[in-house]
C-alpha cells in the first residue's frame, strides 16, 4: 500500500447540505488521506451533528464563531501530521483516484 502522506482540512459553515457528500469522497479515494480534519466555523445547521454521527474517523475542530476561512484553515494545519495537506471545500467532491 501507498504510505499515506497527505492530510485532509476542511472548512465548514452552514453546510449540512454538502459536507456528506465531501467527505464520503474523500474516505473513498484508492489512497486514504492520514487523515481528515474538519474545522467548523460556528455552524448553527446540522453540519456538526453529521459529520459526529456519520463519520467517525474524522476530527472535528468547532471553533463556535466564524474566525473566518483563512484562520479555520490554519486551525486546521496546525492539527494535521501529514507531509501534504489538502485544503478543500465542503462542496468540493472529488474523484476516486485524485
């Protein structure tokens, strides 16, 4: 098996409509991320709440206010062990074999 060199971040806001989607590609790439980490932003929706019940092997950082994209995202790296790090968006789906 490929050594698993990169780690995911991903930001959230309000998004329980896309962050299923987003992270079920990511848990289903040929080559697993060392990890995913999601930093929510002070969602008010059903973002956390999914992301506890459904995706148990992702780390949740609940920042309780929005800081804003760029300092979600740093809160992120700083909690990664990866070589790599992906940032994405909870909208983003990706390919299998990206």
């Amino acid at each position: 098996m490929t050594e698993r060199k990169i780690s995911a971040v991903v930001v959230t806001f309000n998004s329980e409509r896309f962050i299923g989607d987003c992270l079920e590609s990511l848990l289903k790439q040929t080559v697993l991320p060392r990890e995913i980490v999601v930093v929510d932003n002070g969602s008010s929706d059903g973002t956390c709440p999914i992301i506890r019940s459904r995706f148990a092997t992702v780390r949740l950082i609940e920042l309780h206010s929005n800081t804003g994209f760029c300092h979600a995202n740093n809160a992120g790296l700083a909690a990664t062990a990866g070589e790599f790090v992906l940032f994405s968006n909870p909208d983003t789906i990706l390919e299998q074999n990206y």
